[in-house]
C-alpha cells in the first residue's frame, strides 16, 4: 500500500486548546503521525512518498476563496495586534446577530470558526495546506490505479466545512479528494467516515448533492461533538435527498452493535455503485481513546479493514482523528492490515 507523507505537518504545532475549562496541550500533536509512522515501519506495510504539488485550485473547487485567505492570513493578523497568545476564538455570530464579517482578527475568528477549543498557531496555513496535497497525491494513485492509498493527513479535515473551522480541522481533506475523483473522471464517490466523533463539515459540504454519498458513523451528536449535526434524520436536502446516511450511537457502544451499523453503512455504498471510496479513517473509536467514548479494541481494526474490503472499491484512506497516542498506530495499521488481508 501506497502511504503519502508530509514532513510540514510538523509546523503545525500549537500549544493551546480550550478542554474541560482549561488550556492544554493539544490532544491533536505532531507525535500522533510519530508512532503511525513508527508502526508502518515495524510491519512493512507500504511504501512512503512526499506529496505532489497540485496548488489551491482544487482547494478552491470546495472551500470559499475568502476562507482560505483567512486561514492565510490569520496568524500575522493575530501577531500584529500585539496578543501574546496563540489565536482562539471568542466571540460568535449566534442566534439572531449580524453574519457580516468583522474587519478584526479577534471578529473573524469566531466568524469562520466553529468551535473553540482549536487554536490557530504559527504554521497553521503552512501543514494545512500540506495536507491537502498529501491527499490530493493519494487521490490520484487511485485514480491512477492503485487498489488503495493511505493519505497520513495532519492536521486532520473531516470537521472544516467550505467556510469554516474547528475540530483540530482547516482544510476537509476527503472532500477535496472527493471532489478532486470527480473532476478528473469518476462518475460516484462514496466517502465512509469511521471517525468517533461526525464529519460534520464533510455532511455540510456534500449535502445537496447525488453524486457523492456520505455515510457516517459515530458518537450521538446530543452527548458529543460536534454536537448540532450527525443525526439520523439528516438524510440530504433537495438532490441531495437519500445520500447522507448518519448512524449516531450511544456511549459504551461495543464493536459487535458498531459492526453492525458499518455493515448497514457499506450496504448503502454497494447499491450506490460509487467508482471509488474515500475512508475518513479516525481511529478514536478505540476504548483508551482520550475524547471519545465507544469501546473498541486494537483487534477490532482488523476487522473494519477487512470489511471494507469486500466492496471492491477502490480506495483511498484519509487520516483524521484518534488521540491515544500510545495506541493510534497500531489501530492504524491494523486497519490497514485487515484491508489488505493481513492478519498478526
């Protein structure tokens, strides 16, 4: 298996998040793609390559041209009025106020953001970028292809939405593959995200549309993040009606009731007929997970590798979340494993 890999997600290293009241060192951390790549290594499970150059254009066919120049400019913004610490939202357009942007960075920050536990940090742009091209590289090796691919995207995307941020997630990564697939030929894209936590900003982006399903499963929306999308009634809006499929589940769910609900998911993709599939790979379903509450175990992963598997698809795996950092490459490349048919 094909693995693309970027260097510059280490510039993403911010300090701060908001958790539990607090400010505390990212559960999101360079480390995390430090014991993936540990474990790749240990198993030979593929090769690994830098990503090619593909520019903002395929960015710009799913993000808004004046949110990508935020995210560009955010950080400098933030350092010339002076604040000493990193760039955090706190203020937001709720219920009933004005939606103009604000002119100043401390306005546009809760403008674009959706939530504020993600700070934004020198580098932000920089491996955010990076890592849309490490998917994007990945993208076409399945187009190209290649049975399967694996994007170790940093920071992760599934919660960006066209026009904002949050969740760890600037850029959507699958949807910029998705519809990257699309353009260059494909007909149908499905994207599966196994993420615990819901892939909000890739329901958002998607929603209206036939062409490219999203099926979803993940942490009940009423007791976890991101907490105002992710129900099962969402089901997609005027063409898009039928396309969005959201198995929410409770606390404690044990991966014989989540199995369940991926088979139901991946029944869904086969009568879609898609000609590729993007995987939202998250790997926070596990038991030890920090920030998520479903009871997987390591094992398990072999399991939804081999399942995916067997719609035939070709395939392409885009890294999103999974914070227990001692565990997350294993489950990573457990996954993977299974997808191949490998089992150790």
């Amino acid at each position: 298996m094909d693995i693309i890999y970027s260097e510059k997600h280490k510039l993403r290293d911010s300090q701060t998040e908001l958790y539990g009241g607090k400010l505390v060192y990212p559960h999101e951390r360079p480390s995390r793609l430090d014991y993936i790549l540990k474990r790749v290594s240990e198993v030979g499970l593929g090769e690994i390559s830098d990503p090619d150059e593909f520019g903002m254009d395929p960015i710009h066919k799913i993000h808004d041209l004046d949110f990508t120049h935020f995210l560009q400019m955010a950080w400098g913004d933030w350092q010339k009025e002076g604040f000493k610490g990193e760039a955090i939202a706190t203020n937001w357009p709720a219920r009933r106020m004005s939606t103009k942007c604000p002119s100043f960075i401390e306005g546009k920050l809760g403008y674009y953001s959706l939530a504020s536990e993600t700070s934004i940090s020198e580098g932000t742009w920089e491996a955010s970028y990076a890592s849309a091209q490490v998917a994007l590289t990945a993208a076409e090796r399945v187009r190209n292809g290649e049975r399967s691919c694996l994007a170790l995207c940093r920071p992760p995307g599934h919660h960006a939405t066209a026009d904002m941020y949050g969740g760890y997630c600037f850029l959507n990564n699958a949807a910029i593959s998705a519809q990257h697939l699309r353009d260059t030929g494909a007909g149908k894209v499905a994207v599966l995200d196994v993420d615990f936590h819901h892939g909000n900003g890739t329901q958002d982006i998607f929603y209206p549309r036939n062409d490219i399903l999203f099926v979803s499963l993940h942490g009940d929306p009423m007791e976890a993040f991101p907490y105002y999308l992710g129900h099962a009634d969402e089901t997609g809006s005027g063409a898009g009606e039928g396309y969005n499929l959201n198995f929410p589940m409770p606390p404690k769910t044990t991966f014989e009731v989540w199995r369940k609900s991926l088979q139901k998911g991946l029944d869904k993709i086969v009568e879609f007929g898609p000609d590729a599939l993007i995987v939202s790979l998250g790997v926070d379903t596990f038991e030890n997970d920090p920030i998520s509450f479903f009871k997987l175990k390591s094992h398990d992963f072999f399991s939804i590798g081999s399942d995916i598997s067997e719609v035939c698809l070709p395939t392409l795996f885009v890294m999103e979340g999974g914070y227990d950092v001692a565990e997350i490459g294993v489950n990573v490349v457990n996954t993977l494993s299974g997808f191949e048919g490998v089992f150790s």
